[in-house]
C-alpha cells in the first residue's frame, strides 16, 4: 500500500465516521460541525482523486453556502443546549477533535508527499467539461436536488415562525 491509497483509506474514515457522529448526534449544533467536517473530508478525497475542482465546489457550496444555512436555521428554532460539567464537554467535542486531527495530518501527508508542492499530478476535468457532463447528463437530479433544499428551507421557515 502506497502513500495515496494510505491518505484516501484514512480520509475516507475520517469521512464515514464524522458522517455516523453527525447522524447519530442530538444535539444540532455537535451535528452541523461534524457535518461540516465531513464535507471537508469528502472535499479532500476528490482532491486526492483528481478533482480539484469538485473539491472547491465542496467547499465552496456545502461547507460554506449550505452549512451556513443549516447554521440560521438552528439560531431561528432558538434551541438552546443544556448545561454540562466540564467533562462531559470535554467528551463531546473529543470525536470532533480527533477526527479534525487526522484530517489535517492527511492533508499534511497530501502536501508533503508532492514535496512540498500542493499541487499533484492528477488527470483533471476542466469546469467546462464538468459542467457539460453534469447538465447534458444528469440535469433532472440537478433539479430534484434544488427543488429539495427549497422544500428544506421552506419547512425550515415555517418551524421558525412565531405565534403571535
């Protein structure tokens, strides 16, 4: 096993497992940040692959515009966490640090294994032949996909209203 697939297989873990911790979580706030660290993750592994930019897309759109969103709608519903002794805080954002480490370390391992160049030699699509094959082949889940997170901040906003 080379250095590459070592890098994917523990960014792919990192990946699964801060999925399982955000869909497991009660608490939404704990939620959206391992979220968050999955969507960087999963930005890493298309860098890794040969997808730069599928990468800042990741970036760009999910961890920021979408994580960004899912963040108001968690400060309208006003949920606010109960108090908890240091420990138990402590246990709760250990997963989270643990999983941000190994993270990093991969993409320290990205970085050093091009010799301190980022930039590896990848076979990469151009963003106009993404595009292309993107909207020529798979428009409709596009589409669906849109049509969902507007389904999703429509719920989100009639959660959050108030009774007056």
């Amino acid at each position: 096993m080379n250095l590459y697939a070592g890098t994917f297989y523990l960014l792919a873990a990192v990946t699964l497992g801060s999925t399982a911790l955000a869909v497991t979580r009660r608490n939404l706030m704990h939620a959206i940040i391992y979220l968050v660290l999955s969507f960087f993750g999963t930005a890493l592994l298309f860098f890794l692959l040969g997808a730069p930019f599928l990468a800042a897309l990741e970036v760009i759109i999910y961890a920021g515009a979408i994580m960004v969103l899912f963040l108001f709608i968690v400060m309208m519903l006003e949920i606010r966490p109960a108090e908890q002794p240091w420990g138990a805080y402590l246990r709760q954002w250990l997963p989270a640090g643990v999983l941000g480490a190994l993270s990093l370390a991969a993409l320290v391992l990205i970085i050093l294994a091009a010799g301190g160049d980022p930039s590896l030699p990848l076979a990469v699509a151009s963003p106009r032949e993404f595009g292309r094959f993107l909207f020529q082949k798979y428009w409709f889940a596009v589409e669906i996909v849109s049509f969902l997170l507007l389904v999703a901040l429509v719920g989100a906003l009639y959660l959050g209203r108030r009774e007056e």
